[in-house]
C-alpha cells in the first residue's frame, strides 16, 4: 500500500510527513516535498504514530453510574442517550445556556465548525469557547484592531529569510517547532540579524545577535522604549507613515515618555541594549517582528501586541516583502479553530455573532431563522468559572480539550468541573478531565479521518486519513451528528463526511474576513496548501497580505497608543519572584499524547523548576531537590533544575504534568479587558525547599 501524504497531529507549524503500512503499523516518513517543513520533523513529529497503537487508546464509551463511582464500558446507544437526557434535563430546568461546549484548537476546521454549530443549532446556547482562547486570543485581537485582519503570520515562511533583522519576542521555536529554524538558519546565511526578547537564554537565544532579557511582563516598556529610540534617533518612516497608516500623533506623544534609563530601570534591559535594537531594526532595509506567546498570554497581552505592532509600522517594516508584524500560532488548529466559530463572539468566516449582516448570511447557510441564533458567550475562563452556578453551565461537553492541566488556577477550574450535574468528554485516552467525567466517549485520531487544518502562515492543509479508526470508535464528527439526532436537530447536520462539512464551511465563511469559498479539497493536495483569503475557485489564494492594503475600510494600519501598566500580580515581601510558564521541546500542550510516547516521556518525565544558581544559593538548594513554588491559587511540587539560562528573581515551570506538578494551580486568571487571555506568562510566587510529597 502506498504511503498517505499528511500532516503532524501537533503543533500550528503542521510538517508534511508521509504515513506508510509496515508491518500492520503505520510509520512516520519524510515528506521532503512539502514547501514547510521541507521533510524535517521533530522528535514529537516522528514519534506521532506510536499513538494510534497506544495501549491506553479508548475504544469504548464508558459511563459512570454515580459520582464517586467508577467508569464502566458502556455501548454507543447508552452513552449517546445518558448525554443527550443530561442537556435536555439542564436546559429545561435551567436555560438554554446551561448547555456548553468546550473545544479546542486541534481540531480540524470541519470540527471547529461543526461543534460551532452544534452549540447554536442543536443546543441552542451561547456558552462555547475552545482553550485556543489561551493561546494567541491577544495577538488575535491586536491584529483584527492594527491591521483588520487577523491572520498569524500575513506572509508565508518563506519570507523569513529575506528580513535583514527579525526581533522575536517570548518565542523559542528551537524547542516548540525545531523545523522552522531552517528558516531561521537560512536569514542568518544571508548576513541577517535575530534579537530575542525573553526572560529566559533559551536555546533559541543562543542563535540570536542580541538577547534582551526583560522582566516578565514589561513588553510595552520595552516595545516603547525602541520606539522612542527610533524617533529620538530619526529611524522613523514618516512617508510610509503618512501614506499607510493612522493615529501616529498619540502613540508619539505616549512613547516620548520612555526615556530608555526609565525603560531599563522598568524591563531590566541595559540602555546599550535598548539602543542597539532600535538601531538594529530602524537602519535595516527589511526587519520583521515575530510574537510568540511571552507578550501575549498576559493581562496586557493585546497592550504589548500593539505596542510592537507599533513599532514595525514606525520604522516602515510592516506591508512590504522581508517586513512585517506576525505571531507564531502554537495549537495545531489555533487559527482556523477560531476562524470558522468555535470563539464565544464569533461565526464561520471570522464573523462577528452579533453582526446583524454576519447573523443574516450564516443562518441562510444553516436553514435557519437568524433570530434563533443566540449571541455571544463568556470567554473560555469566564466561562469555566461559572460552571455549575446559577446563570453558568450545567452540561458541559469537552472535545478535543484538558481543562485540568491547561486551564489557569487549574484546582478551581477541576472543582467547577466537578459541580457539573453532567460533563462529557470525547478524547482518545481517558485524559485527566475525562476522569471527572460522566460520560467518556472514544473519538478517532488524526490518522484515522480526513479535515483540513490552517498552519500559522494562514495556509488550509489536507489531513488525508491513512487509516480506518479501531473498531467501536466513532469520530467527533459523527459524534455530534449523533447527538444532533438525538436532540431533534438531525435535519441541521445532514453530514458527517468531512469533505462535506469542508463544503459547507466554504460556504459559511464566503464573503468574511476569512473567506474559504474557494478553497477545495482537490486544490489543497494538487497545490501543496491554499492560503486564505480565497473566495472563488480561479483565486489563487493570498500568501501576502497587506503588501497593497492593509484589512481596514480604509486600508490603513492603526497606530494604538499604549502606555506600558503592570501586570496585574507584582511580587512583594510575601511572594517575592517571578513565575512564568511556558513548553520543553519533548511534550505538547497538555501532554496527554507526548506523555504517552515512550520515547517522550523518558526524556522528560516530570515537571521542574528552573532556578538560578544564586536564588539556589540564597535557599542552600542543590540540583534535583524537591521545592514548594507557592502563589495566591496555591502549591506546586517539582523537582530543581539550577540554570543559569534564567533570571535570578524569575522561576520557569513547563505545563504540560499532570500530579503535584502542574503548573497551572499557580497561573493567574486575570484577564485581559479585551482578548479575555489570562496570565498565564506571569504571577508573583515564593518559593520553598520541601520534601518529596507522598506519591510524587
Ligand atoms: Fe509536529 Fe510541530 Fe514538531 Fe512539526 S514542529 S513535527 S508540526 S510538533
């Protein structure tokens, strides 16, 4: 049998990688062809298949009969039935809205869009938010106010080399998506400069000219203080300014303010530094601003996006080839999930849920009045914190989503699960959310069905199916068209075919921000991916935005004045560090495959925390002790890793454990006032020498 040409089931990067039969097994192969990756994977990438055969894969429903009880085997038709009476007997004694949904940002576009539209069709409710909201919800958001357009990256990777300098904040892509370093490599080649902006001396900072090693969460400080450079120093673009752009006069006025002494003494970053990254970026032909999720997951992450957005346009590099403002999606799906209305606030296309127009166009499509759509939601936290209260969800399904690893102040958000009257959850293994749940229903893996997926260049993927799913599981697809039936909405979801429900999503999304009309099957395997916008079949598609027009009606960019504000937890005489969160390049997200994978798991066991040797010091901590890191939400236990590769009033923990060390009981939940991100990426925390806890 010939091998399926597909994609990694990870991360927003998306390699090509072949799947061919061997021995009744599927193994992972190069796909040397695909213009990504260029047949380069990582060891999460290669070791993908070892899933599909995973003794722990669920193949069965499985039912608890009460709480505290055990989960029990139980057929499709029992398992359908318990979920369907639990949101209808929710619904009836308490709304609408006491039926939700929870999704998340692996799942392909035909998912995202269809659990979309089981939640406003067959359930009728506005509580459906997906935990891609915790990814770049901030970046997202910046984008959609700078550019009007929120596209991850509006250029394609290829672009990468051509910018003489890139300055690249809180990413570190030489761990979460080795493979895009080739283009890295290939800037460096060409004599171009990297600056990283990180608390911590990654391994991508090693690559890097100049590390600037701020203080978590003093991105506006730092993003002002370049521009004020610039502007005192005459690296500004006034022509592209004045025939490009808006609201340039405030953001002015607001970065004179941030003298670089005054910026030092709030970043941490040494004054030459600050000088030598504006002169860096401002006198180079081409330079480009790469986000990762450092800036963005905080309470003033859509802030600190707009302030770098700030900058690029300052300096004339954004809407011109090498140039440009652009953020490194993370989640496999995180871009089309929130395209296509898996998002509290939005339908298929990128369109608004409570545009009148939006309403109107997408209803059409569904056979549907618009008035029967109901109206945005709560944001993914906001909503998890309601669960089980009056006014909040009762009936919660999860799909594709571990809210007791991944959540902020995850010991909260696991006891509102567990004041549910009713949760379900579709997933491959019995994850630790799926342990709380009352019905668990085993789905299919990606090998296992075909769908699109939108990688962060806003290039739509063909994920082929290589092979048939286990016997007795069904994938979320035909789940919900199941539960569909079962709640008398059957004739919404004619479908469960992805090639089908791809269709239908073409058709949703045509005309909006994210228009797919044009985008088929067919075109996405013959040309290698197909970027968005593509609204009609002759459309060659659109790898470069902004190069003519920028997405507003009047197609300019919008300047945003942005005056650095704290994060919302300082340290103090009580919690006087900073903790900030963050990937190891052996696990995803999670972790509820990578911790699966043997190979994965025996190269990174466990969680820890990063220390620098002089705070080790101050607490006589040697390498591998066990420490208590302590924050308002509470106690976290992991072993010591002494590097100096961080701050030494910074502590750094992966999230992707489960067990005394996850590093979620200790996040912050504030908000941002707009994106509704939490701070994952900083909160106040002391730290303590502590046995081993009993079982860890
Ligand atoms: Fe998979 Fe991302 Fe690794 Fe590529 S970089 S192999 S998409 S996890």
């Amino acid at each position: 049998m010939a091998a399926t040409a597909t994609h990694c089931p990870y991360c927003a990067l998306q390699c090509g990688m072949n799947l061919a039969p061997k021995d009744g097994l599927l193994t992972v192969l190069p796909r040397p062809d695909f213009p990504t990756n260029k047949g380069g994977l990582c060891q999460k990438g290669w070791t993908s298949a070892d899933l599909l055969t995973h003794p722990d894969r669920l193949t069965t429903p499985l039912v608890r009969d009460e709480r505290g009880g055990r989960l029990r085997p139980a057929t499709w038709d029992e398992a359908l039935a318990r979920v369907a009476d639990a949101f209808q007997q929710a619904q009836t004694r308490h709304g609408k809205d006491a039926a939700g949904v929870f999704g998340g940002g692996g799942l392909t576009n035909e998912k995202a869009y269809l659990l979309g539209k089981f939640a406003r069709v067959a359930l009728g409710t506005s509580a459906i938010d997906y935990n891609g909201r915790f990814c770049m919800s901030s970046a997202a958001a910046a984008g959609m106010k700078a550019f009007g357009v929120d596209r991850g990256l509006p250029f394609p990777l290829e672009d990468i080399p051509l910018a003489d300098t890139i300055l690249l904040l809180g990413g570190n892509p030489s761990e979460t998506m080795p493979p895009i370093m080739q283009y890295f490599e290939a800037q460096k080649k060409r004599g171009g400069r990297l600056i990283v902006a990180d608390p911590r001396n990654t391994p991508t900072v090693q690559t890097a000219t100049l590390h600037l090693q701020l203080l978590p969460g003093t991105d506006a400080a730092l993003a002002n203080g370049l521009l004020h450079v610039a502007l005192a120093d005459n690296l500004i673009d006034e022509a592209f300014i004045a025939a490009r752009t808006t609201g340039w006069e405030a953001v002015k006025r607001t970065v004179g303010a941030y003298w670089p002494d005054r910026v030092e003494r709030i970043t941490g970053v040494p004054v030459a530094d600050i000088k030598a990254a504006a002169h860096l970026m401002g006198a180079s032909g081409t330079a480009m601003i790469l986000s990762g999720r450092g800036p963005e997951q905080q309470s003033r992450g859509v802030d600190n996006s707009l302030a770098f957005i700030n900058l690029a346009l300052a300096l004339g590099k954004a809407g011109k080839p090498g140039c440009g403002w652009g953020t490194m999606t993370g989640q496999g799906n995180g871009q089309g999930g929130r395209e296509h209305g898996q998002k509290a606030d939005q339908l298929p296309g990128y369109r608004k849920i409570d545009d009148p127009a939006a309403r109107a166009h997408v209803a059409n499509v569904w056979g549907m009045n618009p008035d029967d759509l109901p109206g945005p939601g709560k944001s993914a936290y906001e909503m998890l914190d309601a669960l089980g209260t009056d006014g909040g969800v009762r009936a919660l399904l999860v799909m594709g989503s571990n809210l007791v690893i991944s959540a902020p102040r995850a010991a909260h958000v696991e006891d509102r699960l567990k004041s549910l009257d009713f949760l379900v959850v579709a997933d491959i293994f019995v994850s630790e959310t799926a342990e709380l749940a009352d019905v668990v229903l085993p789905t299919a893996q990606w090998a296992e069905e075909g769908g699109t997926m939108t990688n962060l260049e806003g290039r739509v993927l063909l994920r082929k199916q290589a092979q048939e799913p286990p016997p007795g599981v069904r994938t979320d697809a035909e789940i919900l068209v199941a539960l569909a039936e079962r709640l008398d909405r059957g004739r919404y979801f004619p479908t469960s075919e992805p090639e089908a429900i791809f269709d239908e999503l073409r058709r949703a999304s045509a005309g909006g921000v994210a228009d797919y009309g044009g985008i088929t099957y067919k075109r996405i395997a013959a040309e290698n991916g197909v970027f968005w916008p593509c609204p009609d079949e002759t459309h060659p598609g659109t790898p470069r935005l902004f190069h003519e027009r920028f997405g507003h009606p009047d197609g300019r960019a919008k300047f945003h004045a942005v005056p650095f504000r704290p994060v919302a937890e300082e340290p103090d005489d009580d919690f006087p560090l900073y903790l900030t969160t963050g990937r190891v390049i052996n696990h995803y997200q999670s972790g509820t495959q990578t911790r699966r994978v043997k190979s994965l798991r025996d190269a990174q066991p466990e969680a820890f925390v990063e220390i620098h040797p002089t705070l080790a010091r101050h607490f006589a901590l040697a390498e591998g002790e066990m420490v208590h890191v302590t924050t308002r939400r509470g106690t976290a236990h992991a072993r010591a890793r002494l590097t100096t590769t961080i701050r030494p009033d910074t502590l750094f923990i992966p999230f992707h454990f489960a067990g005394p060390g996850r590093a979620n009981l200790l996040t912050n939940p504030a908000l941002d006032p707009v994106s509704r991100m939490p701070e994952f990426k900083v909160c106040a925390a002391r730290l303590e020498k502590s046995p081993a806890p009993a079982g860890a």
